[in-house]
C-alpha cells in the first residue's frame, strides 16, 4: 500500500517535474545565451494557455491543432518584444531587466483579466486522454503519462538539436562565449533570437499543456514564474539536463509535499531552493 | 605624510560637504507637518506613507547604495511586525521599547541571513531573497498558533508613547510617531552614505572585482549595511504593527517585497529621498484610486515600470536633478 502511494506520487510529481521542464527550459537557455533575466517567461506561458483555450473555443481547433498555435504565437510575440523592447536592456544592469520584464508581467495578467475575466478558463482534451490507465493495481492518469512522453520527445529533440546540429554547434559556442563567437563571424544578434522565439513557444506550449492540470487565470504568469525561476537558477543556466533533474525534483517535491504534508504547503520546495543557491550559487549542473 | 593628510583631509571636507542639509530638504521637512492642519483626515495614510518609506529608504541602502537586489525585504518587515505585536500581546506594550526590541531581532535575523547573501550574485542572488520571503510567508502561514495564520495578530494593546501620547482614532498620534521615526532613520541613513563606508557601500556597486583589490573586505561591509537594513525594515513593519494594532500575514508577502521595490524605483534608487518621493507617489495614488480593480492597478504599475526603465532609469528625482542640471 504505501509503495503503491509512493509509486503513485512519484508519478505525479515527474508528470508535473516534466511540465515545468517544458515551460521553463526556454529560459534556461537564453539566461544562458545572453544573461538576460527574463521574468516575462512565464507570461508567454500564459499566452500559449490562452491562446490554445480560445483556439479551441472560438475557432473549433482540435487540442492536437491548439498546442502547435499556442507555440506559434509565443514564439511569435516574443520575438516581437525582444526585437523592440528587450534588446534594449542587453546592456543594462540585472534590476533594470528585472523591474521592466515584471512590468511586463504585470501589464499581461491585466489584459488576460480583461480580455477573458479572471475565471479558470476550462480546456477540453480528447477523450482518450481523460481517463486513466491501470497497471498492477494503481491508476495513473492518461493526461499525466501524455505530459511524460511529450517533455521526453522535447527533451530529445533539444538535446540532438543542440549537440548534433550546425545551429546547436552556433548556440552552444555562443553560450561559452559570447565575444569569441561573434569574433569568428557567428551572427549572435540573430541566433538569439531565434533561440529567444523556440525558447518563448517552448514556454507557450507548456502554458497550453498546463491548463488540464493546474488550470489558467491571469494569474498564470507570476505563479509559475516562481517554479520557472526555481527550476532554471537550481538547475544552471544554459544546461538543459540541468533543467530537466531540476524539473523533476521540484516537481516530485512539490506534489510530494501537498499530497503528504498539505499543513506547511510549498514551504519544503522554498527552502529546498534556499538550501540549494546556499550551497551551489550556480546551480546543480552550472558551470559558471 | 602631510600630502596624505592634506589629501584626506581634502577628501573628509568634501564628505562633510555632502551631509551639510540642503535648503529643499529642510522644506521638504517642514512640509510633513503641513498634514496635520490641512489634511487630518489623512493622517492614518499620512502615516502609512512614513512607514512606507521608512521601509523603501531600508531597501534603498543595500540596492541603491551596495547594489544588492532584492525580492524578499517584507521578510524583515514581517519580522518586525510580529515581534512588536507578539511582545505587546505578551503584556509589554510600551511602544518604544517595542519597536528597538523588533528592529533588534529583525537586525539578528537580517545578519544570520547575511551570511547566505554575500555568497551570491546575480540570479542566484534574486532567488535566494526571492526565496527566503516565500519561506518566510509560508512558515508564518503553517505556524498559527503564533501568529494567527491567515487571521493574523489581533489584539495588539500598545501604551501611550511616554505614558501620555495616546493612539488615537483620528492617527495624530500614529502619525507623529512614524514621522519622528522616519526622520531618525533618515537621518542615520544620510550619515552612513555619507561616510567613508558608504563610499566603499558604492565602490562594491560600481564594480565588485576591484573592491578586494584595494584591499576593501566587501564581504564586511556588504554584511554590516544588509544588517541595518534589516534592523530599519524591521523597525518599519513594527511601525506598522503598532499603529494599526494588528499584524497580518501580507506584512510578509511577495507584494509587499516588489511594492516597496516599485516605490524605490519610482522615486529614483541611491537617493533616499527617492524612496520617500515613490512612497509618496504610490501610496497617494494607490489611495486616490482604490476603487479601481486590483488587476488594473497593476497594469499601470506596470507600464509605470517599464516607461522608468525605458526613459528615466533614475527614477523621478533623477529626472528632476538632471532637468535642472540642464537649466543651470
């Protein structure tokens, strides 16, 4: 029985870990890239989870059809504010990108509240995917095992992309360092923003698959910004394996914590987080 | 030697010179008295205000001046308001005695915490105060039988201050007690970013590397004024504690953290008064428009936010110093 309890919250809690590695690995990699702190990630999070609702509720798309637009239009309008705002605080210090990206934040919860109310907005997902399966007497649930394979499939792709690909080759150098780089003609400026749009839609498919497990309202952004920041700044900038075994502790921790001691809440996961930064300013797989 | 002396001595003229009181400041002083004869049904904001900014200029001393950001300063707010309203409810309700007992035990948490925060930078430096703030939130939330949880501290009796100024509905009391406390804070906070410390606070700001070099110990000194700041932001919350008599759970929470950092930032950071200038602005504004839906008071933070980053990094009192800069 209690195996059965710990399998079951193991479960959950790497279904919820690969959740945030989705919406949070995008940041990892372009804090990476350009030391960027970009609070506003977890708003193109959001975006995607509107996007994807409406999509499906206003225009008929299939969920299948909605994840790729909610992607699509983060990806989109990220690269429309870091080509006209963001890039203008490249050179600044950490609080001025701070202080502007959660303005950002700010004015975004604002517009959702206003243009969807402040509501859970409700998400319909095919059939197939609502039930749960069995196996050896313990149920998991379909949606959670979809989220599994999905980050899986991500996470491969991002990890062939990067190492096996002339533009992962680019990224990567770019990442080490950025000067030598542009020195031997790599065009940084556009590689990060193309890194920027996949990192950004990244984030906005993860807002779309989130919004069957922890729901959307305008407070999306500045909710999950929290996890997105825990899980990029323990798991080391710019390490994609990093973020993922920082995905998956903190989302085990998290869902371990409210199913077992629901009475001290997320304190475990804050001062995880504490303990952490305490020991390793860098992050668990940082290199600088 | 005696060039070293001259030139020291060159150096602790100029000091002098930048903590001699300008002649707006003195206006400016006289003027927070104006709230009492003009506006006394303003006074309980009036006093807010002073707390307010009493609580900014304590940020202002560890982000503008040593440059240490952060997300997680209503920690020590919060901390300071539960020692003053837990020792008030444990039968001692003198107000003064209150308040140095609160800014002492929140300056003792401030230089425990110190010690985590010199030892990191950048992002890890705004998760880890980002970090203790949640912490702290959700541990005063699970430890209800001190601080009554989600219904917060009720009951806090506090004395007449001197055993004769009693805190009256009306907040003349309260009000002159947060101005008094506001102006000593200033006042000690000009001393010290007019000192010698507060030049090497600065030169750590400017550039961190070179600082060990000329043989500054950093890590001290960015102990020492994170440690004050905590005992001023302490001071603040009991404050707060104590002349509205009650302690609630968002004393500790994330908003007030970024409110305070949004009015520093407003007013214009490494300035003190632009802490009190922004605690001005945005509690007056917040006032005036308090029959707006949060939401949308936050979109105009927001945008608030980025037009200052954007236009006048230096916030409106370096706006206004630079304007007149220009004239002259």
């Amino acid at each position: 029985m209690v195996i059965k309890q710990i399998a079951i919250v193991l479960f959950d809690g790497f279904a919820f870990g690969m959740l945030l590695f989705v919406l949070s690995v995008g940041l990892s990699v372009t804090l990476g890239l350009m030391n960027f702190i970009n609070l506003a990630h977890g708003a193109f999070g959001m975006l995607g989870g509107y996007v994807a609702v409406a999509s499906m509720q206003y225009l008929g798309l299939p969920f299948f059809l909605a994840l790729p637009a909610a992607f699509l239009a983060a990806a989109a309008v990220s690269v429309i504010c870091e080509r006209t705002l963001f890039r203008r605080l490249y050179r600044s210090d950490e609080l001025n990108q701070v202080l502007f990206t959660i303005g950002l934040v700010f004015v975004a919860a604002a517009a959702a509240a206003y243009v969807f109310g402040t509501s859970q907005q409700p998400i319909q997902v095919p059939s197939f995917l609502r039930g749960s399966i069995e196996f050896s007497g313990m149920r998991f649930g379909a949606y959670r095992l979809f989220l599994i394979v999905v980050a899986l499939v991500i996470t491969l792709l991002l990890v062939f992309g990067l190492e096996l690909t002339r533009f992962g080759a680019q990224v990567r150098a770019s990442v080490d360092n950025q000067r030598t780089a542009q020195g031997l003609g790599l065009d940084v400026d556009t590689i990060f923003a193309i890194t920027f749009a996949l990192g950004s839609g990244l984030a906005g498919l993860g807002g779309a698959l989130a919004v069957e497990i922890v729901g959307l309202d305008p407070s999306f952004g500045f909710h999950y910004l929290v996890y997105v920041l825990i899980v990029v700044s323990v798991g080391g900038l710019g390490s994609i394996a990093g973020s993922f075994f920082a995905a998956a502790l903190l989302g085990i921790c998290d869902v371990a914590g409210k199913y077992l001691v629901p009475e001290i809440g997320s304190f475990l996961i804050y001062l995880l987080l504490v303990a952490i930064l305490f020991v390793r300013p860098i992050g668990l797989f940082g290199r600088r | 030697m005696t060039d070293a002396t001259a030139a020291s001595s060159e150096s602790f003229r100029w000091l002098q010179r930048r903590r001699r009181f300008s002649v707006y400041e003195i206006a400016f002083w006289l003027a927070t008295v104006v709230p009492f004869f003009v506006f006394p049904t303003y006074l309980t904001l009036a006093s807010q205000i002073a707390i307010a900014a009493l609580f900014a200029i304590s940020v202002d001393l560890i982000l503008g001046y040593a440059g240490i950001i952060t997300l997680g300063h209503a920690m020590l707010f919060g901390i300071g308001a539960y020692t003053a309203g837990l020792i008030s409810k444990a039968g001692w309700g003198e107000p003064l005695t209150g308040l140095l007992l609160a800014g002492g035990f929140a300056g003792l948490v401030g230089f425990v915490v110190s010690f985590i925060i010199v030892r990191v930078r950048h992002l890890a430096l705004i998760m880890i105060t980002l970090g203790l703030g949640l912490l702290s939130y959700e541990l005063a939330n699970a430890m209800e039988w001190l601080t009554g949880g989600t219904d917060g501290l009720q009951g806090v009796d506090i004395w007449p201050i001197f055993g004769t100024f009693k805190f009256d509905l009306w907040g003349y009391t309260a009000y002159g007690y947060a101005l008094i406390v506001l102006f000593i804070g200033l006042l000690l906070s000009r001393k010290l970013v007019h000192s010698a410390f507060g030049l090497s606070l600065r030169g750590i700001r400017e550039n961190l590397k070179r600082m060990p070099a000329i043989g500054s110990n950093y890590r001290g000194h960015l102990q020492k004024i994170y440690t004050i700041s905590a005992a001023m932001a302490g001071v603040a919350g009991a404050l707060l504690a104590q002349t509205t008599s009650t302690v609630s759970l968002d004393t500790l929470s994330f908003q007030r953290s970024a409110d305070v950092v949004v009015m520093l930032i407003l007013g214009g950071t490494g300035r003190l008064y632009g802490a009190i200038v922004g605690a001005i602005i945005f509690m007056v504004a917040r006032d005036q428009l308090a029959d707006m839906n949060p939401q949308y008071w936050y979109f105009w933070i927001g945008l608030l936010l980025m037009f200052v980053v954007l236009v006048t990094p230096d916030g409106i009192l370096g706006a206004l110093s630079r304007l007149a800069r220009i004239r002259e």
